[in-house]
C-alpha cells in the first residue's frame, strides 16, 4: 500500500509525518534541527529518500542538511553560497542601492532525474546549483547579472528566489520567481535569463504594467503541462498557457485575490487551489474563516473548501511554499499555516482535518507519495 | 590545551557534550581557535565568521576572564589563561530577538 510522507519546516525546526494512504493516522517525528529556522525540506524525484534541508539562523547563519534515509538521520553538507564575481547592487527599501548580500536559502528544489544536483533559491535573490549531494554550491550568475538586476528590490520578506520549476520535457529550461522582481525564465539551463511578467500589473509600482518589480508570491506548473503556469501574485491570480510569454488575471470571483501559496491536483491540471487571505496589510483570512479556494476550470471560477477548516476567530497565514499535494488516486492536499497547524484533506479538498496542530509557525510543506 | 565553551546549537550541530578541548600549534588568538575548531569540526566552518571574509558573525560574541573580546582583532593574543586552559574562551549567541 502507498504511503505519504510529509516534510514540514518551521521557526523551530523540522518535523516529518508519515501515514500510510488512507491518510488518517500521522507519525510525527521531529523537532528535528530544533530551535532553528527550516525554511524548506524537499525529497528528491530520482530518490525519495533523499531529502535536502535549508536550515538558518539570524546567530548562526547557513546550513544545508542532507538525508539519505528519508528523514531519520541527516549530516550537514556544503554551507558556502559565494556570489560568482562582481557583486553589484541592488534597491534597498529606501532607494538607496546595496550590495548584494547572502541571508538565506528560501528554496530547495532538487533535479528531476539526478538525486546528487539540487538547485538553491536565495536570499539575496540568486539561483545556485550543487551538483555533488550539497557538497558545494556555485552560482548561476546570469541571472543576477540581469541588466535589471539593480533596479530589482526586497519585498516585505526580504529579496528572495523562492520559486524554481523545473521543467519535465525541456530539461535545459527553467522558471524562476523573485520577490520583487518577477518571473524570469532560461531556455538554455541558466546560461542566460528573461523576465516574463507580460501581463502582469501591480499598482504599487511607477509603472504597473513594468516588465520587472512585481511581487509573485508564487508559481505552479502541472508536470504533464510544463507551459501552463499558474500564480498567486501580491494581488491578483494569474494564468500562462505560453510558458509566461503572457499572462491572464484568473482571479475571477474569489472574495479576495492576495495570498501565497498556489498549487494543482495531480492528476487534474486545470484544478487549482489558494489560499486568499484579506489584504497586503492584514495577512489573515477574510471574516476569520479559513477558506481553500478550488478552481475546476483553470481559473476564474472559485468554490470555497471549508468542511473540517475553522471557520470563526481564525487569524493564521499560509505562506507561500506551505501548500503540497500527493499523487495518490485520491488527490491529497496539505496547507501548514503560521497557527502550527497542518490541514490535509485526502479528497481533494472536500474534507479536511489538522493532522497536526500545534507546531512552531509553519514555513514549508512538501509531501511525497511513497510506494 | 585551550578550553572552549560552545552554545548550544553550535554543540547540538557538533555533536558535542560540555567543553571542547583544542591543542594548538600558536598561541592561542581569535582565529587560530577558530581554525582548529573548523578543523576538527568542519560542519562549524561559516556558523561563527564568515567563510571567505573570516568576520566574526554579527551575532556572535567572545567572551573570557569576565570580558568581552569580541571587538579585539583576530589576530591579537588571547589572555594568558585561555592560553593556558585555567580559563575558558566562551563562543556566545548574542540575546536578541525571542
């Protein structure tokens, strides 16, 4: 029988739950790396049990941590995320211009097909590369040498790369998603980089309809359909079917079009889900309800998902890489929220229940489908 | 023989248990305790300085004999008793933050 095995990171650590596929009965280990920020845990597509981990701290700075056993132990591997060559500078929040600066690693996305190559999405915004299980790290620096890269600016979060999708029949492109700067996409594996936010319009900028200094807060692709992506942007959802040469607003009848995460059933590659909350300034639900948002139709049209969610005095965010599903029949769908809980619902999104409720702020979730 | 007192990640990620005990070639200053902990422990290396500019992580302190030697240079002596082992050299996570 198939079991599911979800990787959670939070403010204080990492914790995984296993279950076998009725998804009703959680093992819950952790905290793992306790006390320390796990911005990201994700399994490798080539080897499940090869798990990869950004874990950092404000005292103590970078580390990545390696699993070979799907979770139970894990060893520190290569910390040295090195800008290649000249620095430049970048907007900082009061115009001024700064130096680009390491922080963090946002994002770990690991190769389709090789479990020892894994990409980094950073802070300052970067994409990096390990080719020898996290060993070592180097830097594919054309996209940061962008001729935008120094009008691109920090959102509130900071100026971070958290979204890498790697596309499944195309191998040498990839997209990538920078608050705030916007989509950028490669045709020829990083050698060089375009940004793709035609389309796009964000009333907090000069120029809303520029072709970089949006706010995506996040993007999804379907394996089977690598070109249609979808987004959840500062407002606004959007739609490609170009592979991000244009965008359409999909947010069609959703009480509200700001949130993070965004993500597609697996089997079902018009079925979409997000979780809007109320505003920019106030990052909770609307009316305190807690509402998955489906759309059946590629967007535009919207049901609320609420059975099993609380739907009074609820006050929690879901941030943007803590939403997964798994590819059992019965497509599961997982959100954590900032609260410490861990919704799932194992059908879809009909029914949901916390299987865990009281962690640190939840950061990540990634689910694996295990045989 | 140099005594060291880690914080408490730091011992978790070393996989460590009280003090740490270092020999060293020199004298002990800043860095060359630092480069015999990196040795011995190398998942340490970019925890406490920085790798390529070797500065001193902003949140992190070095305490010994009651003071603070956090702003002395890398290269500068250590007190005679963190030479010798009587006393500890303290690596400390600054309280900031909740």
């Amino acid at each position: 029988m198939s079991a599911v095995r979800a990787l959670i990171g939070t403010r204080k650590g990492a914790f995984v739950l296993t279950s076998d596929g009725k998804r009703d009965r959680w093992d819950i280990s952790g905290p793992h790396f306790a006390g320390w920020e796990i911005y990201h845990i994700k399994g490798s597509p080539a080897d499940p049990d090869r798990l990869y981990a950004s874990q950092t701290s404000g005292w103590f700075g970078q580390l990545i941590q390696r699993s070979s056993d799907g979770g139970k132990t894990w060893e520190p591997v290569g910390n040295e995320f090195v800008y290649d060559g000249e620095i430049g500078t970048h907007q900082w929040y009061d115009g001024t211009l700064r130096p680009w600066k390491f922080t963090r690693v946002w994002h770990l996305e690991p190769s389709l097909d090789d479990p020892d190559t894994v990409y980094a999405g950073v802070e300052d915004a970067a994409l990096f590369r390990s080719t020898d299980g996290g060993k070592s790290w180097h830097e594919l620096s054309a996209l940061r040498r962008h001729e935008s890269g120094p009008s691109w600016q920090p959102g509130a979060g900071g100026m971070c790369l958290h979204t890498i999708l790697l596309h499944a029949s195309h191998p040498q492109r990839i997209f990538i998603a920078i608050s705030a700067a916007g989509v950028f996409r490669t045709d020829d594996a990083g050698q060089s980089w375009r940004p793709i936010n035609r389309g796009l319009k964000s009333e907090f900028m000069p120029d809303p309809t520029a072709e970089v200094g949006h706010c995506v807060h996040r993007i999804a692709m379907h394996k089977s359909r690598p070109d249609v992506l979808f987004m959840q942007k500062h407002w606004d959802v959007m739609r490609s079917d170009d592979a991000g040469e244009s965008w359409q607003e999909v947010s069609g009848n959703l009480p509200t079009d700001f949130g993070f995460p965004i993500d597609i059933h697996a089997h079902e590659p018009d079925t979409v889900y997000v979780v809007p909350i109320k505003s920019d300034s106030e990052h909770f639900p609307l009316d305190g309800k807690l509402r998955v948002y489906r759309s059946r139709t590629g967007g535009n049209e919207w049901e609320a998902l609420t059975k099993g969610l609380p739907q009074r005095d609820c006050y929690v965010n879901v941030l943007r890489d803590a939403m997964a599903v798994d590819a059992l029949d019965s497509c599961g769908i997982y959100f954590g929220t900032t609260g410490g809980q861990v919704y799932a619902s194992p059908d879809a999104g009909e029914n949901w229940s916390a299987i865990v409720r009281d962690l640190p702020p939840v950061l990540s979730v990634e689910v694996q489908t295990l045989p | 023989m140099i005594r060291l007192i880690l914080p408490p990640h730091l011992r978790s990620l070393a996989r460590v248990d009280g003090e740490v005990e270092l020999e060293l070639d020199d004298a002990a200053t800043q860095r060359t305790v630092l480069n015999a902990l990196e040795a011995r422990y190398p998942m340490l290396r970019g925890t406490i300085r920085d790798h390529v500019t070797q500065e001193r992580r902003p949140f992190i302190r070095f305490f010994a004999c009651a003071h603070d030697l956090s702003h002395e240079l890398p290269d500068a002596p250590l007190p005679e008793a963190v030479n010798t082992g009587t006393e500890p050299l303290l690596i400390v996570g600054a309280i900031a933050g909740g």
